[in-house]
C-alpha cells in the first residue's frame, strides 16, 4: 500500500501479513484448516474417540442428565442403550461397575424380593471392603516403620558425612559403606512412595464403605416401610376398633338415661321431687 506522501508502507509486509487480508480473507482462521493424514481427510467414524460405556459403540456425547448415580460423574451412554435401560435414569460409571446391580437412588419401582437381594450384595460388599481395610491399617503402620527408618538413616549420614569431611583422607571401605546406605534409603523411599499410594487407596476404599453404609440404611428404611403393615391386618384392626366402640357406654350417657327415668317416674306421680341432676336442684313436672 503508497501512504499519504506517496512512499510505499512496507510495515504490513516486514509483520508478516499477507496482502489477502484487505480483500476480507482470513487465511489464519484456524477453523478453515483440514485436519489430514497420510490416508486423506477423518470420516465421522474415524473421528469420534469415546465409547459407550455399555455397548462400547462409538459415541462420544456427554448429556448433564446422564450421571453416575452412586458419584454424579458424567458418563458416556448412547442413545440406544439409554432406551434400553431396565432402571431409567440409573447409571454407573467404571469406578463403581460393581454396584450396577445393587445401587439405586430411586428405590419405589423395586419389589420386596429385588430390594432384599439388593441389601444382601450390599452387605457382603461392605464385608469385604472391612478386610480390606484391615490390609490397608498395616500397610499405614508399615508406612510410618519406613518413615522413621528413614529419617534416622538421614541424621546418621549426615553426622558420617560431616566427620569424613573434617578428615582429610577418606578410606575407600567408608565410600563403599555410605554409597551402599545411599542406595538403601533409595530404596526405603521407594517402598514410602508406594505405601503412600496405598494410603490414597484407603482413603478412597472409606469413602466407599461409608456410600454403601449410606445405601444399607436406604434400603432398610424401604423394605420396613413395605413390611410394617398388611392390608388384613388393618382392617381387623379397623373392625375391632368399632366393635370396642359400639359396646362400651360411657357413664355420661348412663346418667343422662337414670335422669330421664327419674324425670317420667317423677311425670307418672305428678309430685315436686329434688333431682340433683337438674340445674336448679328443684323440678317441677305436670300431670
């Protein structure tokens, strides 16, 4: 482009930039640019890279309504396996594939039968989640043994280290004994880092027992609510209720009837008689 004084701007070109720009073409946009290979364009197969996670077909859509329902992750589920779901809306992602047949929000579409089969896989998962973490409390001790090992094995080679150094000749049998203790807290640290791995697995395996502990009570909850009464036993109750009620008479309606006796005895005589029911004490009846 010639500027105001006639010179030609060289800026644009010096920049980079090419001379399709003023034309209105955006030869950078990245969103023009084909993703190739050595075979050619990706058709729509070949471009899809996620599974789904109970047919493993291609698909790779998350929806916010599809979730995990034990940890609320989103998981990848096409659509003719959401179609086909016997529990809709009850999905499990692959950490807790276990639980597909076992844990359920909803729990009001399941009979009494499939509730107590659901309760009893529960419990014996929390059993065995218990040994485990019997297996995982000794590996934490042995994490903190390893630990103090080390540490002291740190503070002895540093005191070796500082009294070779005050020495002027070193002997070669005291090189040998602190490169081999080296190699030893290696290997302490790599037996640490492992149990420190384990120690996150704990961590993880009583979160899960308190979820299953938390899934028990639900369970528990439903299957009294099921069991508590039966409709014979309702009605018997119901039935007994109005029998109790149409015999027993309250002592109320067994005074107001000897009133209404003393009243017509009081009515056949024609005499002025003191009836302490009355009001007034004092009743007078006519012929």
């Amino acid at each position: 482009p010639v500027r105001a004084d006639g010179e030609t701007d060289t800026t644009a070109a010096e920049a980079g930039l090419n001379t399709s720009a003023s034309t209105g073409e955006n030869v950078l946009d990245p969103c023009k640019e084909k993703t190739e290979t050595m075979g050619g364009e990706l058709d729509a197969a070949q471009s899809v890279v996620g599974r789904c996670i109970d047919c493993a077909s291609q698909h790779d859509v998350y929806s916010g309504f599809i979730v995990c329902t034990v940890c609320r992750m989103p998981v990848l589920v096409c659509p003719s396996c959401v179609q086909s779901n016997p529990a809709q809306g009850e999905y499990h992602c692959s950490r807790h594939r276990d639980l597909k047949e076992l844990y359920f929000t909803v729990l009001t579409s399941f009979t009494l039968e499939q509730l107590q089969a659901q309760l009893a896989g529960l419990e014996e998962l929390v059993k065995d989640s218990a040994s485990h973490l019997e297996q995982v409390r000794m590996q934490e001790r042995q994490q903190r043994a390893l630990q103090k090992q080390r540490q002291y094995d740190a503070k002895r080679k540093a005191c070796m280290l500082h009294q070779k150094a005050s020495d002027s000749a070193t002997n070669p049998a005291d090189s040998a004994n602190m490169e081999r203790e080296a190699n030893d807290n290696d290997a302490l640290s790599a037996k640490e880092q492992t149990a420190e791995e384990l120690s996150i697995g704990a961590q993880l395996g009583k979160t899960r027992r308190r979820t299953l502990r938390k899934q028990i009570e639900r369970l528990q909850a439903r299957i009294a609510a099921l069991t508590v009464t039966t409709p014979g036993t309702s009605s018997s109750a119901s039935t007994n209720q109005a029998q109790g009620e149409s015999t027993v008479v309250p002592a109320a309606e067994t005074d107001n009837s000897t009133a209404a006796t003393g009243a017509e005895t009081s009515v056949a005589d024609g005499e002025v008689q003191y009836n302490p029911k009355t009001r007034g004490g004092w009743g007078f009846w006519k012929t």
